[in-house]
C-alpha cells in the first residue's frame, strides 16, 4: 500500500518530530520512515483487548540511535517502543530476521512482571536493511534479546 490511498489508511509512518531531533543529538545508526509491514498479536491480554491471530497492516519510523530504539506508527502518533537499551523492558524483545527484508521484532511480555499484560506482539518490519538493522540491535539488547 505505497498509494496515496495506503497513506491516508495507515499514515506515513514518519517518527515524531520531537523523537527525531532527540535521535540525532544521541548518535543515529539508522532512521528510516514510511516502512510497510504489519502488528501481529499471539495470545495477546491487556485490560480491555484480547487479541489472538490478529494481524493489522501498519506503516512504521523506525529510528536507532547510540542509546535507544524509537518504533512509531501512524504517523508518529502510535508509540510501539521507544526505551532506552539500559532499560530493563529490552529483556522481552527479540530481534530476527524471517526473510531478506523482513525485520521482526517480537515483545513478549510473558517474560515481563506485568501482571494485566501477557502474550506476545511481532512488529514486522520490511527494509531493505533488516540484516543490518538486526545486527545493530542484537549488539545492543540484553543477552537472550
């Protein structure tokens, strides 16, 4: 959905303005906006949603800097993660890659200690620089991550 029609549905997928210049003072290693993928929910609790199998096409920013990794969609105006590395959340992130292009970051927050929230959500991610990006990440998240 590159169209303009896909745009008015899902956004640009641009990162906040904001984010953005916080980004670039902290050292970006990757920016990238406008990128296609889709939210994928597995056995997904959260006060008031209950969603297994869902799959939601999204178009995402995605930026990563020295310090952190920024993932919005809608056009800036849907946060699906934006944490610092040291923060103790990276511990339920994965990173792969399943295809050439295709990054897939999975938060499963069985491992979290939150109590109302359980299951897990992959954030695919097409780019031709998966592979790199993945690389980047993995050399920055928790060991098991």
């Amino acid at each position: 959905m590159r169209s303009l029609f896909g745009r008015l549905l899902l956004g640009k997928g641009t990162l906040p303005d904001a984010v953005r210049s916080e980004l670039e003072s902290e050292g970006v290693l990757f920016l990238g906006e406008g990128l296609s993928g889709s939210l994928r929910y597995t056995h997904f609790k959260a006060p008031g949603r209950r969603f297994h199998g869902k799959v939601t096409a999204e178009r995402f920013g995605l930026g990563i800097s020295n310090e952190r990794l920024a993932l919005y969609c809608r056009s800036g105006a849907g946060e699906l993660i934006d944490s610092r590395f040291s923060a103790p959340n990276f511990g339920w992130v994965s990173v792969a890659v399943e295809e050439q292009g295709r990054l897939v970051l999975t938060i499963d927050y069985d491992r979290s200690d939150e109590d109302d929230v359980s299951g897990q959500i992959a954030i695919h991610v097409l780019t031709p620089e998966a592979e790199r990006i993945a690389e980047t990440l993995r050399s920055r998240l928790p060991v098991g991550g």
